[in-house]
C-alpha cells in the first residue's frame, strides 16, 4: 500500500513539474512578444570596442557617439562603456590595412591568430579580461572605404590572398562567421563597406562593392543553414552611398553627393553632416544589440 502512494505521490510530482515547465515556456514566449526581454549580458555593464581607421574615428568623434552613450547611461541607469581603437595597428603592417583578409589573418589564421601585442591582439585576448584589459562584451569592427575598391574574380578564390576581390572577400568572410561563433558570449557587429568617393572609383567597381554589400546582408549568415545569433549587422553603405540609379548629382553606388567633404577631389572620407547624421543612428542600433537577443540584426536604410 505504501509502495502504491509513494508511486502516486511520484506521478502528481512529475506532472506538476512538467506543469510548472510548460508554464515557464509561454510566459517567456509570451514576454518575447511583447518585447519585455532583459539585455543579452543580463546586465547593466557592458563593455563595447570599436575597431576602426580613419573613417571609424571621424564617425565616432564628429558623430557625438561617446556623448551619445553617456547622455543614454545617464537616462537609463545603465554602464555601457565604448571605446574606440585604431585596429590593426603597428606593428601589424606599417600602413595598418583593416580589410577582410586582415581580420582573417588576425583572427582566424594559425600562424598568427595568438598575438597580445597592443595594434594586433588576437580574440582571445578581446574576449578574456587580462590585467588592466577588461573583456570586450561587443566587438565591433569595420573596413576603411579602400575596401570598397574590388577588383574582377579571378576563378581562384584564395582564403589567405590580400587582394580584394568578391571571391576571397566571401571565403574570409566564411571564415570569420565560423570563428565567431566559437565565441558564444560575444557580439560581433560588422559595419558593410564604407562607399568610395565617385571620383575615385569607376561604376563597375562600384557595382562590384554594392554586390558585396547585399551578399554581407542577405546571404552570409544563412547560407549556411546555422543560427549566427551573435552576429549583427549594421549597414553604414546603406547610409552613406548613393541608391538612386540616376541621382541629380553623384553617382549610384558611391558615396552621396551631399556626403562628399569636396566635389572635386577623391576624399572618400563622410564628411562633418554624414558623421552627425549616422553616428547617433549606429550609437542606438549598439544599444538594440545589447538589449534584444535577436538574431541577424540589420539596420539599413
């Protein structure tokens, strides 16, 4: 008779643990609907970097992005810390290319992918607290506007080549994704390219460019069937570049017109109402990152 209750007893037991559990489940899917999600760390503190050169730098200083997260902790009560650096730097290459073979060779090739030098640390190193380094939560990194100058497909694609062309550009970019996603608790953000000036690039290089773009958005974290919840994308061509086919001045698939710091020289670099315009529209998309757990997260215009 004992024997018989104590079976009972167990079985009440196991259906109102799988009650409780089936519960748990709707009211989480229930709070995703509704939005009512807590930040991705589960906390208030998060450390963000900004890898960048020269067009990264002037988007985060003349784009107010430093104030912008200051003025957004202090409304919100949060702590979320940026910083921006110039990366890759000496003693990487003496003129510091930051374009996807770049990172590739970084942070994805063998023979040098452990390095802690300032200018060329590996992910590990980003991703671990060492000393006075603290762990970066969200990585963001992004190519300076000579990336955007690709040249025709071989028919050889080559993981480990630096020229700039579509077929290599997809194979590190591959590589890339695959070794991300060893890195389960880390935002990786990647800027599409930066448009080059309409003075210093031709319309079929141009083309070339916005092909790649719309691969980065469209294709590269899907094609290969997997989740990449901790990858997100923030489409700065999107911004920047001219989409008007027939533009009444400028070019399509290059920098706006309107965004131009001269008319008449091959300056790619956005100027002052570009960097004011973008910088508080990448500021908030970091702070969406942060705070939903969505998967592919695409801003563009």
């Amino acid at each position: 008779m004992k024997k018989l209750m104590s079976c009972v007893f167990l079985k009440h037991q196991r259906q109102h643990s799988l009650r409780m559990l089936i519960l748990f489940f709707i009211t989480l899917v229930i709070f995703a609907g509704f939005g009512i999600m807590t930040p991705v760390f589960g906390q208030t503190d998060v450390n963000i970097i900004l890898l960048h050169h020269s067009t990264g730098d002037n988007l985060y200083n003349e784009g107010g992005v430093e104030a912008w997260f200051a003025n957004y902790n202090s409304t919100h009560g949060t702590n979320y810390q940026i910083t921006e650096r110039w990366y890759p730097n000496y003693p990487y290459y003496s003129d510091s290319e930051n374009y996807p073979y770049d990172y590739w060779h970084l942070w994805v090739d063998p023979s040098y992918n452990t390095q802690t030098e300032p200018g060329q640390e590996s992910l590990d190193y980003l991703t671990q607290t060492t000393g006075e380094h603290p762990r970066y939560d969200v990585i963001i990194f992004k190519h300076c506007f000579p990336g955007a100058d690709i040249s025709p497909d071989t028919g050889y694609p080559d993981v480990a080549s630096s020229i700039k062309s579509l077929e290599n550009y997809k194979l590190q970019y591959r590589a890339l994704r695959e070794k991300f996603a060893t890195y389960p608790n880390t935002k990786f953000i990647v800027w599409t390219l930066v448009p080059l000036h309409r003075l210093a690039t031709d319309t079929t290089t141009a083309a070339r460019a916005k092909q790649f773009v719309d691969w980065v958005k469209h294709t590269w974290l899907t094609e290969c069937g997997h989740n990449h919840s901790n990858i997100s994308i923030f489409d700065f061509w999107g911004y920047a570049a001219e989409s008007n086919p027939t533009p009444p001045q400028g070019q399509v698939n290059t920098l706006r017109y309107i965004y131009e710091r001269g008319h008449d020289d091959s300056d790619s670099h956005p100027n002052l109402p570009a960097n004011q315009t973008i910088g508080p529209i990448f500021s908030q998309f970091v702070v969406q990152v942060i705070t939903e757990n969505q998967a592919h997260l695409l801003w563009t215009k």
